[in-house]
C-alpha cells in the first residue's frame, strides 16, 4: 500500500461516523416524511370523501325538508278550507262541520283533531252545557287543573269550550266536548293571537293533548291552530273590531311528526335523523318534534351548528305565527353507506411505500459511502479531464486561431501561388513556345549544333550536325568524339572541351574540318560551357559552320595584304627617294639655268631667254609635283595619330599658313563654330589649308568669298567649304580627286593635280567621305565628313 492509499483508508474511516449519523438521519426523514404524506393524502382523501358527503347530506336535507313543508302546508290548508267555509255560515251547523272535518281529516293525517270552539258568556253556559250533555253524558265546560286532570271551570266572563270535535268516536274525543282552550295560557295567547291578527295561530308544542301515534314510537306532541271566526255582520278590519267581532275558533289538532314521517318515509331507515324546534316557545318547550333524534335540546342545536365538520343542515319555517326552526343531521347509518376505503387504502398503500423507502434509503445510504468515494474519484477525474480538455481546448483554439491565420497566409500565399503559377504556366508556355521556336530554329540552321556532358558524350545535336558528319542513320546521343572521329582528332576535341568546361571560358577558333566525304573544311567553332540552374557548369555546347570559302578568302586577302604592305614600303621608298634623290639633278638643273642665265644672259636672244625661263619653271613645277608626290605619300603611308582635335584651331592654322595669300588676293573668309573630332591634326591642317587654297586659287572674277559651315550628320560631322569662284563642271567632279587630275578649263591656274586626292586620302583614313557640288561659273561646294570626337560622345 502507498502511502497515498494509506491516506485516503484514514480519511474514509473518519469520514465515516458522520456518514452513518447522516444515513440514519436520511431514513428517519424519509419515514417521517412517508408517513406524513401518507397522513396528507389519507386526510385529503376523507376530507373531500367528507365534502362530497355533506354536499349529499345537504342536498338530500334541503330536499327532504321541502317535501315536509310542502306535505305540513298542505294539512295546514285543510284548517283554513274549514274555516272557511265555517266563516260563511250564520249558524254554524253541526252536520256540516263534523261532514267536512271527517272529509278533511281523512286526507290530511298530520291534522288529526279538528274542533269547533265558539265564544260563550258565562250566560250561555248552561246552554252549552245541556247541549254538550245530549252528546256526552255530564259533559260540561271543563279545564285541567295542574295535575292534568279535567275540572269544571269556573265562573268568568267568557268561555271558549269545545263544542264540536272531530273524531269524537273515541273517548278521548269524547272528554274534549266542553273543554275550555282558553282556561291553558299558552293557548289563550296563541287565541287572542290569531283573534288579533285574522289569521291562525299555532301554539307551541303540547305533549298533553296528542294521542299516541299509531305510526310509529316517536314522542307525538301535537301543535294547535287557532282559526278565528268573526261575526259576519260586524267589522272586523281593527283589532278592537276584531276583539269585539270574533264568533270563536276552528281548532286544528296537528301531529307534526306524521308529516315528517311522510316526507322522509322514502329514505333508508336511519339514514337521518331530523328535529323540529320552536323557537317561538320557552327554551324548555321547544321540541315540537324529533325525528330519529333521541333526546333533541336547543343547547344541543348550537353546538352542532358551531360542529367544523359541516354535517348539519337547518332551516326556517313560519307556522302559524311561530318561527320554527328544522334541523337535520345524517345518522351514523348515513355515512355506512357513503363512506369508502379509498382513503385507509391509500394511507395503508403510503405506509407500505414509505417503508419500502426507508428499506431502500437504508439499502442506497449503506452504499453511499462507496459511491461518494466512486463519486469523488470520479469527480476528481472528471476536474482532471476538464482542465486537461480546457488545456486542450484552449491549445485547439489556440491552434484553430493559428490555422485560421495560417490558413489566410495560406490563401493569401496560395492566390500569389496562383498568380505565380498562372506567371509560371505562361512562362513555361512561352519557354515552350521557345523552345519549339529555339528547336525550329536549331533545327534549320544552316549551323552545326551540338551539346556534351561533362564525360564528353553527345546530348543533343541537330540535323546539320548530323548531316555534317555523314551520320544520318547512326545514332549520336551517348556517343562520344572518339565513337565518332579519328582518334587524333577526338582527343584534341576532348581537350578543348575540358578547357571550356574547366576555365569556363569561350573557345572561338577556325580548325579544320573533314566531312563525310573526308574533304577538307574549315569551319568556325565557338564552344561554351552548359550552365544548369545553379550555375554549375553540367556541360558544353559548340556551333560551328562552314567558313572554308570565307578562310580561303582570308587567306587570300591575308597574303594580298603582305603584297601590298610590301608594296607600300617599296612606293615609300620610292617617295623617300622622289623627295630627296630626285631634287639633287633638279636643284643642278635649276643651278646650271642660273649659271647659263648669269654668265650668258647678255648674249642670249629672246628665243633662248625663253627656252631658259620655260627650263626653270619645268624644275620649279617638278618640285612642286615632287613636294606633291611626298605629301601624297606620306599622308597614305603615314600611320595617323588620333586624337581629339578642335576644327577651330586647326582652321585658324591653316588659315594663317595661308595669310599671305589671303591678304594678296582679298579673300574673306568666314566660318561657323567648328566642332572638336577624332582625328589626326596635321592631317586635318592640310585637308582645310587645301581646300580654302583652291577655293581662293580658283577664283573668278570677284574677291573670293570662302564660307565655312559644319554640320552634324549620320557619320559625325558633315562640314562644308563654299567658294565663289569658278566653279567645276559636274562631269570632273569625280575625276578631280584622282592623283594628277585636273578640271577641264583651268590650265592657266598653275596646280598639280594632286591637292584634292591628298585630301580624299586624309578624310578616307578618318573614315570619312568627300565630294564636291558645282556648276561652272557658280562657285563649288566641297563637303566631307569626320567622325565626333571622343569627349563629344557617339
Ligand atoms: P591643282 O590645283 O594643283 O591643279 P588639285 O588636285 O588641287 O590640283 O586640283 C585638281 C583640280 O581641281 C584643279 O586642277 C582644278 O581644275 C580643280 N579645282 C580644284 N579646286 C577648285 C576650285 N576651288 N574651283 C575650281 N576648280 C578647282
């Protein structure tokens, strides 16, 4: 065991008391609590089984109670028909009264006397009295002493005897002849009531007077209603009239009972028990009748209407002037019944329940303790595993933020993808489309094209290539120079591959070449080092084409060019020798014309001082033509130097080398701003000194006027000498810058033909032109052209 498990062994046993206290406290509040809602539910039930009850009970007494008044009312109508019809006659006769109370009484049971009781004076007594005795032997006007028993009455004013009755078969009837109701107070008082008044009047109840029931056992006290009767021809509205008027009183005899008995007859016996009160009466005389209710008190009544169970029923009958009251209770019968065993069974069923709870609230308390620490285990868990999911919810929302953002980037970067792939497709469709157009074009080059790796074997080559080698069946690619060439030859190709690969530099050579028909060529290869995308050198590609007409032509050229330069140095020579050994026999020539000239010019004729003037200027115009011929020579064989010269300071030198001639033949001389070009200086001194000399040797008639203009044009500067002189015909405009060439019409101007070739030789070896615009007589226009000079740019 752990020292962990140890811990939690320790904690459970401690928690354990309170957890039993806990489990015994459950199960009490739980019985408890069972028993207390069985109890509920038990007492709702009988509560509402007691409501539904009453409202029986109440329902079945209100109606019970109307079928009585109505029964009773009715038997009180029968005194009424009687007197009635007693009230109309004068003479109240006997047959009539006795025909129509025996008719009455048959009909009605609860009236069971009915009596005709006349007011007598003390006078008419006797009269009575012989009268009643007819009937009754001894019959007298009598009253009950206070032991009950019948006595004559004695003397007074008025009588109120009973004169006729109704049944008198019997003797009780019989013993009521003569009777007087007035010498009893209580009736006397309900008498003069109802004399008062004009109606009947009812006295309380009388216990002396009713016969025994022949119904039933019940206490039959009998009520009595007193009907007055006035005198017909006296008025009787007041109550002194009536006092004075009143003839005497129909007497009705009344068991109250019978008509209960009647208007309950048709429930089961006992069901309930019904009393009648009056409370017009003393408290001790009340009772006017008891209906299954032993021993009925008016104390009684108050208690059971202040009972909380509700089981009573009462109400208020106006009879004959006295306020009854009729009360109802169900008998204990009424609820044997009514009552079910729903409520017992339910309490019983609560109990039973409850119990059974209590044994499970035991039986899950009993385990409870395991299921907490299960639970609490659990739980622990539980909190475990939710934190951990909230870690890991908050790490997946974290990382469902992150995939969003990156999921943005990742859209975002995926549209530039896009974009860049569409720029890619494009691209690689437009590399294919170059290089379909490159292979077209390798294809059909009139060029040998081909491509090695960097072990020399062939990876691609072209149509002329193969054509070139006189292997069009034979396959190329993987094939190396040696599967292919002598192997002289292979290895020095190998070799100059290894260079290019090696130094990464260009091979450009013309080499010889053997075609398929093994004739010799001379081809111009150019081998270059094969990059891949990494700048690294993976190979070499090589062109090389037929330049044997174009080498032989070199060759050619080559050699003309030794001719020449040959050439060239034998016509320097020839020129050095011209200007220096030439000009020895000229110099004697023009010293021995100056000799004969000194020594004999006296003695010469005319014609031989010509022929001496005509010797000397022959030499002087030879060394002219040889000062000619050397400026000639030596602008084409000197090599010029380049440089930037300004055209303004060349022209003003060339215009002071010619000031003398300028000043002696009046020429103006005018110019623009001249521009700075490449070119040799005293060159270019000697290209204007020449052509501003013509233009002022071959003047007209005028002062010469030279104008000098520079303009900008394809090749450089374009400058232009204007003269007005005389001009030069258009078909020598060619011809006059050829050596010793001179314009047709101008023998008497002095000249060599050689001024203007010297200039053509100067512009052509500045890489320029000249030419000239002229029409005789108009003046010429000779232009040429120079490159700009270096610090004007190209
Ligand atoms: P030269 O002047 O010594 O004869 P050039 O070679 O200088 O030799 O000129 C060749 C010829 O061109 C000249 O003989 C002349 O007939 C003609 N010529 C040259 N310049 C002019 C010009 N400015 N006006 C007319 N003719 C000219």
């Amino acid at each position: 065991m752990s020292l962990a498990d140890a811990t939690n062994s320790q904690e459970s046993e401690d928690r354990a008391p309170p957890s039993r206290r806990f489990r015994w406290w459950l199960s009490l509040i739980v019985g408890v609590g069972g028993v207390a809602i069985s109890l509920a539910v038990w007492y709702t039930l009988r509560v509402r089984e007691r409501q539904l009850i009453e409202s029986r009970f109440q329902t079945l007494a209100a109606e019970r109670l109307r079928v009585f008044e109505r029964e009773f009312v009715r038997n009180l109508d029968a005194l009424e028909t009687l007197t009635g019809l007693l009230s109309t006659m004068h003479r109240i006769e006997r047959d009539t009264f006795y025909n129509t109370a025996h008719a009455l009484l048959l009909r009605h049971p609860s009236l069971v006397s009915l009596q005709w009781v006349p007011r007598i004076t003390d006078a008419q007594r006797m009269d009575l009295e012989s009268e009643l005795q007819q009937y009754v032997a001894g019959a007298a006007i009598t009253e009950f002493n206070p032991q009950g028993e019948l006595q004559p009455a004695p003397q007074r004013a008025h009588y109120y005897p009973v004169r006729f009755v109704e049944p008198m078969q019997d003797e009780f009837g019989r013993q009521l002849l003569g009777h007087d109701h007035s010498a009893d107070p209580a009736r006397w008082k309900a008498m003069e009531a109802a004399r008062d008044a004009g109606e009947p009047r009812a006295t309380g109840p009388l216990d002396m007077v009713a016969p025994p029931s022949q119904e039933n056992d019940d206490q039959q006290n009998a009520i009595l209603v007193y009907a007055p009767i006035y005198t017909r021809d006296f008025p009787h509205q007041t109550v002194e009239q009536r006092r004075l008027a009143v003839r005497g009183f129909v007497v009705g005899v009344f068991h109250v009972g019978t008509s209960l008995h009647a208007a309950l007859k048709e429930l089961a016996p006992a069901a309930i028990q019904m009393g009648i009160l009056d409370l017009s009466a003393p408290r001790s005389h009340q009772v006017v009748h008891e209906y299954r209710w032993p021993q009925l008190e008016p104390r009684m009544v108050s208690a059971a209407r202040s009972g909380a169970d509700g089981l009573w029923y009462e109400a208020r009958m106006n009879v004959g002037g006295r306020d009854w009251l009729i009360v109802a209770q169900p008998s204990a019968e009424f609820f044997s019944g009514q009552q079910s065993s729903v409520p017992l069974a339910a309490l019983l069923a609560g109990l039973v329940l409850t119990g059974l709870l209590v044994a499970v609230t035991a039986t899950l308390t009993t385990t409870n303790q395991r299921i907490k620490s299960v639970v609490a285990q659990r739980t622990a868990e539980l909190v475990e595993a939710n934190s951990e999911l909230q870690r890991e919810i908050d790490v997946r929302e974290w990382a469902e933020k992150e995939l969003a953002r990156q999921k943005s980037e990742f859209a975002e970067a995926n549209r530039d993808l896009e974009v860049e792939i569409q720029e890619r497709e494009r691209a690689e469709l437009a590399l294919r489309d170059s290089e379909a157009l490159f292979h077209s074009l390798v294809e059909h080059l009139p060029l040998c094209v081909f491509r090695k790796d960097l072990e020399g074997r062939f990876t691609f080559h072209n149509e002329e290539f193969r054509a070139a080698l006189g292997l069009p069946d034979q396959k190329i690619i993987g094939c190396t120079d040696f599967d292919l060439c002598p192997r002289e030859m292979a290895e020095k190709y190998r070799a100059d591959d290894l260079r290019v690969t090696k130094t990464g530099q260009i091979y450009h050579e013309v080499e010889e070449f053997y075609d398929a028909r093994r004739e010799k060529q001379f081809v111009e290869v150019i081998k270059t080092p094969v990059y891949d995308h990494r700048g690294k050198v993976i190979g070499m590609q090589g062109i090389f084409w037929d330049v044997t007409d174009r080498h032989l032509a070199e060759q050619r050229l080559k050699q003309a060019r030794g001719e020449l330069e040959r050439s060239n140095q034998e016509l320097q020579q020839f020129a050095h020798v011209a200007s220096h050994d030439l000009r020895e026999p000229l110099r004697a020539v023009e010293g021995y014309c100056c000799l004969i000239e000194k020594r004999f010019g006296e003695q010469l004729d005319p014609q031989a001082r010509q022929y001496l003037d005509d010797a000397v200027a022959g030499v002087a115009r030879m060394k002219d033509l040889l000062d000619g011929l050397l400026e000639y020579a030596r602008v084409n064989f000197d090599a010029p130097r380049f440089e930037s010269v300004d055209c303004n300071s060349v022209l003003e030198e060339a215009l002071a080398n010619l000031r003398r001639t300028i000043d002696e033949s009046q020429a103006t001389v005018e110019h623009d701003s001249l521009p700075t070009v490449s070119g040799d200086r005293r060159q270019l001194v000697r290209l204007f000194q020449n052509l501003i000399g013509n233009a002022i040797k071959y003047r007209g008639e005028k002062p010469p006027k030279v104008r000098i203009e520079a303009n900008q044009c394809e090749q450089g500067w374009r400058i232009a000498v204007h003269d007005n002189g005389i001009g030069i015909d258009p078909k020598d405009s060619d011809r006059v810058f050829q050596i010793f060439q001179r314009a047709n019409g101008c023998d008497r101007i002095s000249g060599t033909g050689i001024g203007l070739s010297v200039c053509k030789r100067i512009v052509q070896r500045h890489g320029g032109r000249i030419w000239l615009e002229s029409k005789p007589g108009q003046g010429s226009t000779f232009f040429f052209t120079l490159p700009r000079g270096e610090d004007e740019g190209t």
